[in-house]
C-alpha cells in the first residue's frame, strides 16, 4: 500500500473502497448502475482521542485491515489519482477476521 501524502487527525480513518462485485445474478451491471461499496481496507489512521488526563485511545482497526462501514458516511477524496474516503470511526460497525 502507497504512503499517503495527509495526517488524519482524532476519531478518522482513510480507506480505499474494494471493487464492487460487476454483476447481479448473472447479469453485468454497467458502472454507473453499480452502488459504490460498503467494504474496504484502511490506509491511513487519525491520532484517536485525548482523554481529560492527556491519555490517548487509540483505534480498534489498523493498518491493512478491511472494514465494512456506513453506505453515506465519509467524504469522498482523490490523492495521488486514487479515490479513497475519509471517514469517522463511528461510521465504521465491523472489521473482518
């Protein structure tokens, strides 16, 4: 996986979107009738939260893993010519084993 040129900041995680499966029942969907998908592997991870005593908590998902996350949540961004999207960590409800 590529560096990213950004630092997230708090409670966010970047993630690249797995490609969405082409077909439903056998029938080829063209892009522009496929729904983005709701799966993908995290690149990037915010610093977590401060606490009032200066602890930090960090996240529950690192680097490399793939998560499932909200179907409208995140902000869409383009680095590099890759599209990945940025997204709260409440916005995120499960990781894959």
């Amino acid at each position: 996986m590529a560096k990213v040129p950004i630092r997230l900041l708090g409670e966010r995680i970047l993630v690249k979107r797995l490609e969405a499966d082409a077909t439903s029942g056998g029938i080829h969907l063209p892009e522009s009738a496929q729904e983005k998908p709701q799966r993908g592997e995290v690149v990037a991870i915010g610093t977590g939260t401060s606490s009032d005593d200066e602890e930090r908590t960090e996240l529950d998902v690192k680097v490399g893993d793939v998560v499932i996350f909200a179907k409208y949540g995140g902000t869409d961004l383009k680095l590099d010519g890759e599209e990945y999207i940025v997204l709260d960590f409440d916005q995120v409800y499960a990781k894959e084993a």
